[in-house]
C-alpha cells in the first residue's frame, strides 16, 4: 500500500488524534496505528477520516505534484475493503480537479453496503464483465464497453451480481470522499 499522509492532513487542520476519531467514529488507537504504518485501514475507515477532514478520500495518500504526472501502473494507490469485494486504484496522480480510478468488483460484491453520496459528479465505464449502477433506488445494468454517468449526491453504490469479476474505470469530479 502506498504511504498515508493523515497525520499531515490532521495536523494541518487543527485536529489532535482524539478529535479526529471522534469526529470520523473510529477509535484513537485506530488513528494512531494507521498514521503509524502499523495496519493497514479498511475503505470504510478511509472514507470515515477523508469526511470528518473534509477532503478527498484520495487525498490521503502521498503525492508529487509536476506539471506533468505520470503514474506508472506497479506505483498506484491501493484502496480495497475486505467486506464489499471491491479495489479501487488510482489511475490520475491524485491531485487538480479529477480523479480516475480503476475498480475491480468481485462477484457478489458491491461498492459500499448501503447506498451513500457524495458532492461530485461520477462517469463510469465498464471495461469488463456486468456491473449495476444503482442511483436513487434505480437499477442500471451496464455490459462491457457501457457507461453511466450521474450526479454523486444521488444515493448510488456499484453491485457485481454476477459469477465473474468486474473491471471498470470511473471518474469522479471534484475529487470527493
């Protein structure tokens, strides 16, 4: 996994670990072993941090920025959770007004348990398999090569119901959490 920056964007926005926490419902030790190094934080427990901080989830992870970014595709953040079934890398450098990321959803998986949202706006394009694309309580079933676009304050997640993985690509912007 590629190193984290919280205890920077903590710091810099005035939180001690304890307030942090508490503010993204998670416990001190958690924080302060994440910010360490010492284990490695589920999507839902990036999520919590990148909210309660009020930056993009992305944001997280250390950056260069240059006038031109190159991501070479061995040195992308890594993002999966254990629960869900879905990893997500990044494909943009992590900074300026967009972020690309290429998801894999296992079968059965979903991109979060229950429909969230957020203030963005998100284009997604299959590259391979099924995915359904709920937004707002509607279903949207995409075949290779189809693509959604919606507005991410819309209640929406990504579901794999199928018996193969699921590859797609997905740009979000502004970066959100």
């Amino acid at each position: 996994m590629e190193t984290l920056r919280i205890r920077t964007v903590r710091t810099k926005a005035g939180y001690s670990v304890r307030g942090l926490a508490g503010t993204a419902g998670i416990s001190p030790g958690l924080l302060s072993q994440v910010e360490r190094g010492l284990t490695e934080p589920s999507l839902d427990t990036l999520r919590r941090i990148a909210k309660a901080l009020e930056v993009p989830l992305f944001s997280l992870f250390e950056e260069q920025e240059n006038s031109v970014a190159v991501v070479r595709a061995p040195r992308r953040a890594l993002v999966q959770s254990p629960h869900s079934g879905i990893r997500y890398t990044r494909i943009s450098p992590g900074f300026g007004k967009l972020e690309v990321l290429e998801g894999t959803l296992e079968p059965g998986g979903c991109s979060s348990a229950r429909p969230w949202s957020h203030p963005s706006e998100e284009c997604v394009l299959l590259v391979e398999g099924r995915i359904v694309v709920e937004v707002d309580g509607r279903r949207h079933e995409l075949a290779e090569g189809d693509s959604a676009s919606f507005d991410s304050r819309l209640p929406h997640r990504y579901l794999n119901e199928t018996a193969e993985p699921a590859r797609f690509v997905l740009s979000v912007t502004p970066p959100s959490y």
